[in-house]
C-alpha cells in the first residue's frame, strides 16, 4: 500500500487553494513503513481477539517502556527507605556513619539529575531528532541503572555516598525520557492514520507504563520479603540486602531491551523530519536561533506558564505523597511492618493505575477533554486531601481508620485520572514540532523543582500539615488550569505547524485557522484578545458554518 504524496504545509491563510504552499520531501523508506503500518492496522482487524489485544498492548507497552524504567527506579527510593532503615541503622537511624540529612540528599540528587537531563535532552532531541534522543536516555540509564545495583563502599556511609552520585547521573536519563517519549508519542499519533483521533489515548498509554513500573517495584521487593520469610522483626541482614539489590537488577532487563531497540528497530519521528525539511524549502534555517526564541516566547508564553505551573503544583503534591509514601501509610495503617506497609503501597499502585486507564480511554472525549480531566483531577484531590486534613485527628481514631484508607486511596485515583496524565501531554501538544521536546523539557523540569521543593518542605512539616499542603497545591492546580490551560481537544497538531511556519516566515497574522479558534484558547487568551475583531467567541463558533473562514478565525498574534 504506497500513499499519495504528503499534503503541502501552507504557511499563511486557512488551507485553501489560494494558501501559498510549503513543498516538503517526496517519500521515503519511512514514510512507507507508517503506511505500512496503516495497512497493518486495517489487515489486523480479522484476527482474532487475543492477536488484536497482544498488538495493541505492544503498541504503547515498548515506547512506554522508558517510562515504566523511570517509575521503576524513582519510586524505589521511597519503597527502600523502611528496609534501608532496618538494615543500615548507623546510617540511617543513630546516624554514625551517615549526615542525618542522607535520605534526603537521595531525593535532591535524584530530581536535581532529572531536571538537568529534561532541560539537556529535552533541547537536543529538537537538534538532533527524536531517534538520537532515545539512544541517549537509554545509554544513560543503562549504564548508571548497573551502576546503582553494584554501590558499594567500606561501610555504609561510603555506600550511600555512591549510591547518591549514580542517582543523580541516573537520573539525567530518566529525564531526559520525558520530553522525548511524549513527544515521539504525539508525533506518532500524528503519523499513523488510525491513530490520529486517538491521539491522547496514544500518549496516555505509553505514559500509563510509569503507573505498572511503579507496580512493579513493589511486586518484586514484596515478593524477595516474602520469600525470605522476612514477615516480621527480627529481620535478616542478608534477606535486606539481597532484596533491594535484586530489585534495582532485576529493572535492568527492561533498559537493556530499550538500548537494543532504540539503537537497531528504532526510526526517526517522520514528522519531525518533515518540519525540519519544510523550513528548509523555505529558506529559513532548520537550526535553532534567538530569533526564534523570541518568537517562541512572544506567541507561546501564555501556555508555557500554564502548562509548567500546573505541573509545579502537581510534583510538589504528588511526589511529596511519593517521596513520603511510607510515613502516609503509617499514619493511615498504625503499627503496620515492612511487609504490611509495601502491600498497601501495592494497593495504592493498583489504585493509581486504574485511574491513568480510566484516563486514556476518556481524554479525546469532547464530553472530557484534556482541560476539563485537570481541573476535574485537582479539584477531587483538592476536596480529599483537606478532608483529611480537616478531620485528621477524628479520622486515627481506630473506628475511623477505614475511612481515613478510603480518602488517601481515591485520591491516588483521581491524581492519575487528571492532572499526572495531563500534565505529560499537554506541554507537548501545546508547542509545534521544531520546539515540541524542548519546552516539554521545560515544563518538566519546572515539574521538577515542586518535586524538589516537596522534599524540603515535606520533611519540616508533621503529617497532619502534608495533607493540608497537598490539599492547597491541588486548589491553585485547578485556578491554574481554568485560567492558563487551552483545550486542544480534537486539534490537529498539522495546525499548530502551519501556525508557526506562518510566524518564523513572517506571516504571524496571515494564519487564521483552527490552532487559534476561541474553543482552543485558555481563558486568559481569550480575555486579554476578546477585543480583536478578528476574534470569534465559542457561542459564534457553534452558530457559524463549521467551515467556514469566520468559523475558524481566532484573534490574531495567538498560538
């Protein structure tokens, strides 16, 4: 099955024929293979319903296995720190041979790590391309994932010092697979015929791996307790030992498989190949300049800011809950031991993935949307978390504690089922192609730092005060989607391109399509631009012939 030529990019007006069209590149070995693709897809549909689910599940299972690595090795830290405690108490209970601040310098050179690799790789896979991209955050967790498994040192003070450094350098990769797995992911999307309407349940999907890494882990670390009958103190040195070791090993598998694939099956994102050769045939230089970050910042700010903030208040509740899962599950579980603690982590995993399901299989609803799931996901967390709170000293009374368990749980639920899924896609489908991965980066990495600042704030605080906290990161969560986030919903990410291509050649105002429609603008946009009489408002868009100029008209200087 061999496809026509790619329909030309216009770089000004609607897309009709007087448009100026942008030649692009005939086809290549590439392009054929997403046909193929495509036809692979339709000739599929007679197998049978075990064939069908299996190719559907690898179809987000090995790009999202990148992510089910760095939920895997991020989230460890929190399951270890009982076992740590256990089996090193001079370094991390009388503190003799460790700084009583070790757990956590763990967590700020694991972020601080993550933040650089999403800002660093984040900026290159523009550069150099989606493929390249993945070959590095493989390289690297590979090579540092090993490196964890074998710390050593002549005592445990000398370990963990170890230990710390090669979480931070492996953390570079583990960020650096944010940027480039969710925007790979859309490009995919965009792509492959029968995937483009389906473009945030692609996304979602491959994201959902992080949920089964964090599922996992814990799996397995309950699994090596529970084979060595470590059910109750007195616990064996040996068991402990063995069992985060071999947990940390037994996440090397999955990285291995990755660096093959990247290195030998992996191809290059078409799409980003083919904005790439379109600048070219424009004149205008592939390469990144300041002027076209001036031009970034001037026609993009609004949804940078919005889409970096909502993802600051989500890691600064979300990871704080995280980083300190242990501690919730006491205060909600009271005497519970290593074994009973890392179960009902389990449990909150399962929770939590269902909700990232629930997700994927609503987010291009128009009934849902991206938009409407963030606000909806802070808004439950919201009301939870100052329920328990609010009630928190009536909810440890033991005939309440079934009910205090209940809040903390959904609320794991309705954070996948809003703004962790959210949060991933929206910063990629915000920005064009040639600055798609980059400004993810950002996002993240602004991410990142409510992460960082969690874990300084989260240890100065009691646990009544962690719920308040994440109770109020919530609230501003939904202030920030309702007034910064657009709703992209059902947008083709061709007219986020067109869009561009008009403002890097000059011809910002000329694009009067779909990417700057009022129903795709946030709220700010469409207060601040209401004025222009270019502006079409959502209740004239619905009333006005749908394919029509006016109909798609927006106001102008907007992305």
């Amino acid at each position: 099955m061999v496809p026509p030529n790619p329909e030309p990019v216009p770089c000004t007006g609607t897309g009709r024929d007087t448009a100026a069209p942008i030649p692009v590149a005939t086809l290549t070995s590439q392009d054929l293979a997403e046909a193929t693709e495509d036809a692979a897809h339709e000739e599929g549909r007679s197998d049978n319903v075990c064939k069908r689910f299996l190719r559907w599940v690898l179809s987000f299972a090995v790009p999202g296995l990148g992510m089910y690595s760095e939920a895997y090795f991020v989230f460890a830290i929190g399951n270890l720190k009982p076992i740590f405690k256990a089996l090193y108490p001079e370094c991390w209970v009388t503190f003799q041979t460790c700084s009583p601040n070790l757990s956590d310098s763990i967590n700020y050179s694991q972020i601080s790590g993550i933040i650089a690799g999403q800002l660093i790789i984040g900026f290159l896979a523009d550069r150099l391309g989606r493929r390249a991209g993945s070959i590095l955050t493989a390289s690297i967790m590979l090579l540092f994932g090993i490196l964890i498994t074998a710390s050593s040192g002549s005592n445990s003070g000398n370990l963990f010092i170890m230990f710390t450094v090669v979480q931070a350098l492996f953390g570079v990769g583990l960020g650096g697979e944010f940027p480039v797995a969710s925007a790979s992911a859309n490009e995919r999307a965009e792509q492959t015929k029968h995937l483009q309407n389906k473009r945030g349940e692609t996304v979602v999907l491959v994201f959902s791996m992080q949920g089964w890494g964090n599922l996992f882990n814990t799996m397995i670390i309950l699994a090596c307790m529970a084979g060595f009958g470590q059910y109750a103190p007195p616990y064996s040195p040996y068991a402990l030992e063995v069992t985060w070791r071999l947990s940390y090993a037994l996440g090397l598998p999955p990285l291995l498989f990755i660096f093959y694939y990247r290195v030998f099956r992996l191809r290059e994102s078409t799409v980003w190949r083919q904005k790439r050769e379109s600048l070219k045939l424009m004149g205008r230089d592939a390469q990144w300049t300041p002027r076209k970050t001036r031009l970034l910042l001037r026609h993009y700010w609004h949804r940078l800011v919005g889409t970096s903030l909502s993802w600051f208040v989500w890691d600064f509740a979300y990871y704080g809950n995280k980083l300190f899962q242990s501690t919730f599950i006491e205060v909600i579980h009271p005497g519970a031991g290593l074994l009973a603690v890392l179960e009902w982590t389990l449990l909150n995993s399962g929770v939590a993935l269902v909700g990232l399901y629930c997700a994927a299989f609503t987010i291009d609803k128009t009934w849902m949307g991206r938009k409407r799931m963030q606000a909806m996901g802070f808004w439950w967390m919201c009301v939870l978390f100052l329920a328990c709170a609010g009630a928190y000293h009536k909810l440890l009374e033991p005939a309440n504690l079934p009910v205090f368990q209940f809040l903390y749980y959904f609320s794991s639920f309705w954070g996948q089922f809003g703004p962790n899924a959210t949060t991933w896609l929206l910063p990629a489908e915000t920005i064009p192609t040639e600055a798609r991965s980059m400004c993810h980066g950002i996002a993240a990495a602004v991410g990142k730092v409510g992460a960082l600042l969690a874990g300084v704030v989260f240890s100065l605080v009691d646990d009544r005060s962690k719920f308040w906290i994440s109770g109020v990161c919530s609230a501003a969560g939904v202030l920030l989607t309702f007034l910064l986030v657009p709703n992209l919903t059902g947008l083709d990410l061709k007219e986020g391109d067109k869009r561009w291509l008009a403002i890097v050649d000059g011809k910002a105002d000329e694009y009067t399509g779909p990417a700057i429609a009022a129903k795709h603008l946030s709220l700010l946009e469409r207060t601040v631009y209401r004025h222009q009489a270019r502006y079409v408002s959502p209740l004239m868009e619905m009333v006005q012939a749908p394919g029509g100029e006016k109909a798609a008209g927006g106001p102008p200087g907007m992305a």
